[in-house]
C-alpha cells in the first residue's frame, strides 16, 4: 500500500448529526443531556447564511455538530447530513494532498466569525468527511 496523502489528521474532533431546529436542539442537549453549548456562530455567504453550533458533555474532547441537512426539509432523514470531522494540524498542506490525489472535494469554506476554515470531501462510496484546520479551532 503507498503512503498516505494526508499526514497531519491526529484525531476525529467532531460527529455532525443533522437536525431540523438548531435552538431546539441546542435545549435539548444542554437542557436534557447536560452538554455545555462550545460553538453558536453564524458562516457562509450572507444570502444563504448558516450556524455553526457544537454541544460537548463537560471537559470532553469530542464534540457534536448540530448542523442543518444539506437537503431540502422534505427529504430530511436522520442520516442526511451526518459525516464525520477531521482536525488537520495543517490544513493547506492536506487539502492539497487531497485534490493531488484526485479526492473528491467540495471548495474551501474558509473561516469567518468564529468558524474555522474546513472543505467537504466524499470517500468511494459517497460518505461525507469534513476536514477542518485545528490551528484556528485552538
């Protein structure tokens, strides 16, 4: 087997679960579950606009992304959105491993208020990663 392209991806940082209602989620796993609210920030352009939004249980490492599904409401299903998130210790260097490499790779969403830089990629079979640059999460 040749080498990896990517070298600098130490850990998975977050899960994203899709849901329909950002604020309701967020009163569920604060309020029910007992996680702290990490991350509430506004993304993207200003015409389609997004929240970043993590939750994590107290002094944990790992955390969810509640994240509204890439798909339009009538075709919501839990699975819809969900992915898993890599934090590169070099972000630049990794994104150009992977296009190098021929990944398919959405653009660069670059960081803005708060969020950090991160770009969507598919494995094979179509299955959703995101990698994000760790250094603007530090």
């Amino acid at each position: 087997m040749s080498s990896p392209a990517v070298e600098n991806v130490r850990r998975i940082g977050r899960t994203v679960l899709p849901v329909r209602d950002q604020d309701a989620a967020i009163a569920f796993y604060t309020g029910v579950l007992g996680m702290e609210l990490r991350a509430d920030v506004p993304f993207g352009p200003e015409e389609a606009p997004q929240r970043w939004v993590e939750v994590a249980p107290p002094g944990g490492e790992a955390t969810i992304a509640l994240g509204r599904p890439p798909v339009p409401s009538d075709e919501f299903s839990p699975a819809s959105g969900v992915c898993v998130v890599l934090d590169s210790a070099d972000f630049r260097a990794d994104h150009a491993a992977l296009q190098a490499a021929g990944v398919d790779l959405d653009p660069v969403m670059e960081g803005a208020q708060g969020a950090p830089t991160m770009v969507f990629l598919r494995d094979p079979d179509g299955n959703a990663l995101l990698l994000v640059d760790a250094a603007e999460r530090a």
